[in-house]
C-alpha cells in the first residue's frame, strides 16, 4: 500500500471542508494498486456508476449494499477508523466514492479514476427533489458536527428559487460546482481518468458498461453479463434501492425509493423561464472551457 500526499498536478491538495465533506480525510486512505475513485459533484449518477462497478467486480451478484461496500471518503459523517478498518478488511479490488474536484483530492497514478458529469439544470433539479426530501434525522446529524462554516440549509421549497441561489452561489449549500466539473475535464488525457456521461449511461448502458469494464481491465464472463446489465438498469435500482445502504430508508421521506428518483432528464424545461435558461447558460460559459461546456450539456466529447 502507499499513502500519496499530492495530487496530479504534483502539488499539495486544495483544503476543501464544509458541513459535508473534509478533503483531509484523503490523507488517511492508503491506496493498493488498482484502486478505483469514482467522482462527482453530487447528484450526477454517482450511485449509479457505483452499481455498475460493483456489478463487474462481483460478476452480476445480487443484493450489494452497494454504498455500504464503497464508502464516501469525504463524507464528515462516516467515522474515520471504521471507515479505513472496513477498507483494510476488503480482499476484492476497492472501489470508493468522493465529491471532491480533482485539485482537492489526494491522487494515486496506481489508482483509477472515473468521473461522471451531468447537464448542471438536470443535477440541480435532482438536488432540489433530494434536498426537500431529506427527514430531521439528517439535519440532526448535521448540526451535531463540529461546524467548518455555515451550517446546512434548509432548501426553498421554489425550484426556480433554489434555482437563482444555486448558480448565484456556485453549488450552495454543497461545494463550488464548475470548478469541480473543470478539473476532471482538464485531467481527461491521462491514462488512469475517464470520464462518463449520464446521457450515455441512459442511452447506451450496454455500452457504456463494456467501456468501463476496458478501463478498469476488468474481464467480463458472458455467463453473467445478462445479470450485469440487468442490475444496472435503473428500473432496478429502484425496485431494489433499499438494499443500496442500510440507512437510506431512515434518511428520506418515502425512504430509498425517494433517493433514487427517475434518472430522467430535462424535467426542469417546464419549471424556468427563457430568462433563467439564458442565465444558466451565461454562468456556464463564464465558468466552463467551451469543449467542457458542450461535453457537459450532451455527453459528446469532440
């Protein structure tokens, strides 16, 4: 195993803390080789590339808590030592989760690295839905944290609201989206990152599935590739999202079925007006490199 202390740029990670997530607590994880990072902002299928690389690492095995298997390093909630002891105990290839963007994250060149982006309307109106479900159970845990800032808000329950506020304070209340979203577009050349798409996920799962197993080396049987691709349906993981983390029915209102929504797309054309859409598209260019912009609004990359 190794512990890294630097990230791809060669330098020092970005101090990233919140009442969410503690970029410090990378400095604890030790790496083996063949490790696999999965990122995200948040709300961009995070759990659902989680689904699809645990189905390749255990052949199509049914009844993963998949979430539990590959925990959140970041995540201020996770107690640290259970954390790293259940990770030590793990004797098939890791798989981890972080919402970290590339700069605030410790990296490994022995690791592998998938990011999955998302249309930013799309992540904000799956925010909105999972914000105002979230029950006084979480925001109990919340503010029982030691404070690194401003406390969790509350959300608007006005999606256009909550809309304004989010792209008027770039990712509030979580962390800065398009710096996140820019920094695993500016490491997609090397040769441990890729990067995924929602869109592609949803319109060509099969594909998208043989891709990553290639990126990952990951031989798949034949034998198990009907059952691989059908528990990454997102029909599914719905029908099973209680078996994704055991607490998940305790943290929403309709439990686990709440967390894992629709996995549509374009629901917000019917809530914001011309106006917002052109701001939106006014804080992206401003914030994205044009190439990253239409990869993240279609999933096409030139």
């Amino acid at each position: 195993m190794s512990r890294q202390t630097s990230n791809a740029w060669g330098r020092s990670p970005r101090l990233l803390q919140n009442h969410s997530i503690d970029s410090t607590r990378w400095l604890e994880y030790s790496f083996r080789d063949g490790d696999i990072v999965l990122a995200t902002w948040a709300k961009s299928g995070s759990t659902w590339l989680q689904q699809i690389v645990s189905q390749l690492i255990f052949g199509g095995a049914e009844g993963i808590a998949v979430m539990d298997v590959s925990p959140w390093v970041d995540w201020r909630w996770l107690p640290m030592e259970p954390m790293l002891q259940l990770l030590e105990s793990q004797a098939h290839r890791r798989f981890v989760k972080t919402h970290l963007a590339a700069d605030a994250l410790v990296y490994s060149p022995a690791a592998r690295y998938i990011y999955i982006g998302r249309d930013g309307r799309d992540v904000i109106w799956s925010w909105h839905h999972h914000h105002c479900h979230l029950t006084p159970v979480v925001y109990e845990a919340f503010d029982s944290l030691p404070s690194f800032g401003p406390r969790f808000e509350r959300p608007n329950p006005d999606f256009r609201q909550f809309f304004h506020d989010w792209l008027d304070r770039d990712g509030a209340p979580l962390w800065p989206y398009w710096s996140n979203v820019q920094s695993w577009w500016d490491l997609r050349h090397l040769p441990n990152v890729m990067l995924v798409h929602f869109n592609e996920l949803r319109c060509d799962l099969a594909g998208q599935i043989r891709a990553i197993a290639r990126f990952l080396s990951i031989d798949i049987e034949e034998a198990s590739w009907s059952r691989i691709l059908t528990h990454c349906s997102f029909d599914y993981m719905k029908r099973t999202a209680s078996q994704l983390s055991t607490m998940l029915d305790s943290a929403f209102i309709g439990g686990a079925q709440t967390f894992v929504n629709r996995g549509t797309g374009g629901n917000w054309r019917d809530a914001l007006t011309p106006e917002d859409i052109r701001k939106y598209d006014r804080v992206s260019a401003a914030n994205l490199a044009p190439e990253c912009d239409a990869w993240l609004r279609t999933g096409r990359m030139e």
